[in-house]
C-alpha cells in the first residue's frame, strides 16, 4: 500500500476508536480486493460513518477512502427547531485540498402549507430556491422560485448574486378516469412567459391493458408553438415469473408495431433463502437482465442462518453463463461470497472471483463494524 493509504487507514482507526469511546453510534466498512493473477490489491474501499445525536439534532461525519487515498468527506446535520426541519450538508475534496459543496434545505409547515428553502454553494457560484406547497381537497398545488440555478439543481457558473432563473407553479389533479392531471406553468427570466405544459400519465388501453401511456402537451410562445408527445409504456408486473420487455414504436407517426419480449427471470424464496435466475434474449440487453454485458444468463443461491456467536452468516453464490465459453454447459464466472457476523456489532466478509478463462482471479476480504 502507498503511504497515503496506511496513514488514512491509520485515521479511521483512531476515528473508529474514539467515537466507540465516547459512545457515538456510526459504522465502519472496509473491503479489499487482491487480483491473484498479478498478486496485487486491485482494489480498496473504506467508509467511515459517525453519528452524534443530541436534542433532537443528529451531526454526521462520512470519511471514504480508496486505493488512491482519502477521496471524499461529507460533514451533515439534521434536526429541527420548533417547526421548522434543516438539512445540511458539507462536502470537500481531500483529494485536491478543495471545497466541494454546501447545501442546505429548510421546511416550516404553517396551516398545511409546506414553505422550503434551498440554498447551494459550489466553488463556483451559489443557488437558491424558494417554494411552497399543500393541497385543496384533491388537488395538490406547488410553486418554485429558481435564483441562479436551473430546476436541475445546478448552479450557474459565476453567479453569486440574487437574480431571479425561473419559476413553476404545479397543480396536480385528477380528472375522470386520468389519475393524475398535471399543470405546469412556468416563467424564465430571459422569455417571460415559458409555456404551460399538460401531463396526462399512465392512460390505459382497455384492449391492452399491459400498455399505458403518458401524455405531454406543451404550449408555449416560442418558436415551438405547441407540441405534442406520446409516449407508451409497457407495463410487465413483476412476480415470481417475470417478463423483461419493450414496445417497438415508429416515432412519426406514432405506431406500435411490435413487443420485444428480451428477458425472463425466476425468483423463489423461503425461510433461509433464495434462488433466483435470470435469462437474456438479445446481447444488447445481457447488462439490463444479468448485471454483465457479457453473460447472457445467471444463476444466483443465498442463505442466511444463525451463526454462534449471536449474529448471523449469509452465504452468496452467483453463476453467469457465457454464449461461446469453451467451458461445460457455457460457464462463464461464479462469484463466492460469505460473511459471519461476530456478535451483533462485527461482521467479516470474504469473497472469491472463479472466472473460465483465467481461474481463480480475485480475493476479497472486508469487514463492518457498527456501534
């Protein structure tokens, strides 16, 4: 290991130790992965939580380190006074000496109605966001004010004064068989009027009912005018059996040619246990159904029972099978994993990586450690 990582493993120890001490509540996850081939650490994770909860307020420090050395640390509080709830978090860069971030959100509930606060400090420029929201009956209402931010929550380079980016006001109803209606009417600094959007979600068709759709419809005083979009849905519930598909569409005009039916996956559980197994039809899809793009199916086995030492062990072993494997029956990789908990604050955990082509490829051992 490099300098950098002994010495960080070295802080969250004397961290891990003194919050135990003081009697803070926290958590300490740690995992190494050793690639046997190359008899090196390919791999290295370590995150260090600390709680300290005191007249309602919680204070969190969050430490994580990796192979490279300390990557990240988040400084949080959460509470309230009287009515109103804060949420704030405190983020920077070990990496580069840097200040990451600060953001903080505020809510205070008067006679239902819901006022919030943002504010979002970057290193380089500050955000802030007013709203308020209730609801009438069935009707649920909400307004939004963006100041140097858009409604994605990033912040405008530069900007740290107070100028006015944007505002929204929603309403969300329903109406007749439609559940729910959405009105969006929005205002930008630059156009003025911005346009009112309709959103119609999850519309049914009676002679297909696995097939629903959402409706946008967008007017606007820009060059756009108005716009319609159509967009159906395929809806597969999910059960023991489960189908993995989409709709084959021409996009003007909007025709549904065809369904994709592109997975199917078993799930079975019981007291100690699970299996389940997953099958993809189209190698585009083997990432979606399996988790790896080059394994078309896989075959999970867990259990969990009662260790003696009053915690638990969970055992884990996942096979993928490979189209073109020279192995038997398509084998591709297994994956091993077993963790034993020591009591009910210690839990250690190994791993092993069994891969067709190269053999035994990767150990990994870790621990958690909750106080």
């Amino acid at each position: 290991m490099t300098r950098s990582i002994l010495l960080s493993l070295v802080v969250v120890v004397i961290i891990s130790i003194a919050g135990t001490a003081a009697g803070l509540s926290g958590s300490w996850t740690t995992t190494t992965a050793i690639a046997l081939q190359t008899s090196s650490i390919s791999s290295f994770s370590s995150t260090l939580i600390v709680d300290y909860t005191v007249g309602g307020w919680t204070f969190r420090s969050l430490t994580q380190i990796a192979l490279t050395g300390w990557t990240s640390q988040v400084f949080s509080a959460t509470g309230a006074i009287g009515g109103l709830n804060t949420t704030t978090h405190l983020a920077f860069d070990p990496t580069h000496a840097a200040f990451a971030y600060w953001n903080t959100a505020s809510t205070l509930t008067i006679a239902g109605v819901a006022f919030t606060v943002t504010s979002n400090l970057t290193g380089t420029g500050i955000g802030w966001t007013f709203g308020a929201s209730g609801s009438i009956n069935q009707v649920d209402l909400s307004s939004t004010a963006y100041f140097n931010e858009n409604t994605s929550g990033v912040v405008q380079t530069g900007s740290y004064g107070f100028c006015l980016s944007r505002v929204d006001i929603n309403a969300s109803f329903p109406f007749g068989c439609v559940n729910p209606v959405g009105l969006t009417l929005s205002f930008s600094a630059t156009d003025g009027f911005d346009g009112l959007t309709i959103d119609l979600d999850n519309i049914t068709w009676d002679q297909f009912p696995a097939i629903t759709f959402d409706v946008t419809v967008k007017f606007s005083l820009q060059t756009e005018g108005k716009t319609l979009t159509i967009t159906p849905k395929l809806n597969l519930k999910p059960g023991c059996i489960t189908l993995y598909g989409e709709l084959i569409t021409t996009s003007t005009p909007l025709i549904i040619t065809g369904i994709n039916i592109y997975g199917v996956s078993f799930t079975y559980s019981w007291d100690q246990g699970s299996i389940a197994s997953y099958s993809s039809f189209a190698p585009d899809k083997n990432a979606t159904i399996t988790g790896k793009s080059a394994y078309w199916e896989k075959f999970t086995l867990k259990t969990t029972t009662d260790s003696c030492c009053g915690g638990g062990i969970t055992t884990e072993s996942t096979t993928y099978f490979q189209t073109g494997s020279t192995a038997l029956f398509d084998w591709g990789e297994t994956d091993i994993s077993l963790a034993v908990g020591i009591g009910s604050n210690l839990t250690l955990k190994t791993g092993m990586v069994f891969v067709a082509a190269t053999g035994f490829e990767e150990w990994d051992v870790g621990a958690v450690f909750t106080w």
